[in-house]
C-alpha cells in the first residue's frame, strides 16, 4: 500500500508538492484540506464569540468536523494512489482488467463522496458562525462556508469523473445535490456576514 506523507510536509513542502508533476496530492486531498481549514476558521471564530450560547458546540462540531475531514483527505491520497497503481497493473497485465478497472474507480469515487459530505457539514456551521459570530468571526465564519463549498464541487467532480462509466448512478447524484445545497449554505453565510451599507 502506498504511504500517504500529506501530514509528513511542513506547509511549503506541502505546497511544493501539490505543484509538483506527480498525481499526488490531487483534487480529492487538496478538497479535504482546504474543508480542514474552513472547519478550524469556525470553530475559532465560535471560540472568540463569546456573547453566542452555541458557541461551545458549534467548535466542538467544527472540531470534530476538521478531525473527520483531515483523515478522509489522507485516505483519499492514499486510495488514489492505489487505483493509479492497479489501473497501472490492469493495463500491463491484461487479464482481469475491466474487473480491477472497476474496483479501482469504485475506491476513488467513495473518499471523494465523504469529503463532498463533509464539506457541505463545515458550509452549514459556516452559516451559523456568519449569522451569530462576533465581528471578525462572522467573516471567518462566511469565508469558511465559501472555501467549504468549493471543495464540495470539486469533491462531486472527482465523484462524477471516476463513476463516468456509470451514469445515473446513486453517488453521482448525491455528490451533486450536496455541492448545490453546499451553494445556498455558502450564499446565506455570505449574505450574513456582508457589512450594512
């Protein structure tokens, strides 16, 4: 199984090797990350908010949130990095080739969906830190749910891309309906958090 050194980087090796002509870190990890940060941005916009009851728990939520997502992006490099190699083998190898191909799209297309999810969670707890953080974090809150609803689409296109073969399917689907309800969660966070004119 190839090792994943997504946590091993300090933030400009991470940086360089994202930039890097290698497959990994791709989209899928990148959306993690970036659904990471947003989750932290909230849960310390609620922590510096301190007149907001549901301060505690929309941290903890983020928190947790963060913690989820940080591992999904590590798994999803990790799995990308296994179907570049089996669809490597399936191509050299010829027999079972449609079989591995398959398997290999199906592991790439579940992490994607997870962090999809995931995202649309940290837009969600972005909305409420836009709506009821104090200054400064009712913009954190806003640029959260923002950074959030980018990786959910492009986490829905990583989904759509590896089950081409397999339009209609139930994931695709789900993938998509997550980044537009991750649109409007993002939308009301901004709209929240805009300075009255």
């Amino acid at each position: 199984m190839p090792e994943s050194e997504l946590y091993a980087r300090d933030l400009r090796g991470l940086l360089d090797a994202i930039a890097a002509p290698s497959p990994a870190p791709g989209a899928g990890a990148v959306a993690g990350l970036v659904t990471a940060m947003g989750a932290g941005l909230i849960a310390s916009a609620a922590r510096r908010s301190t007149d907001w009851p549901e301060a505690r728990g929309i941290s903890a939520q983020a928190q947790a949130l963060g913690s989820r997502v940080e591992k999904l992006a590590e798994a999803n490099e990790r799995a990308y990095l296994e179907a570049l190699a089996m669809l490597q083998m399936a191509t050299t190898s010829g027999g079972g080739r449609d079989e591995a191909i398959g398997k290999a799209l199906e592991t790439a297309a579940e992490l994607p969906l997870a962090i999809a999810e995931a995202a649309y969670d940290v837009t969600l707890l972005g909305a409420e830190a836009a709506e009821h953080a104090d200054p400064g974090g009712a913009q954190d809150g806003a640029a959260a749910s923002v950074l959030a609803e980018a990786a959910a689409r492009a986490a829905a296109g990583l989904v759509a891309a590896n089950l081409v073969s397999a339009p209609g399917d139930d994931r695709v689907v789900r993938a998509q309906r997550l980044a537009d309800a991750a649109t409007a969660a993002a939308k009301r966070a901004v709209a929240a958090a805009a300075p009255p004119f």
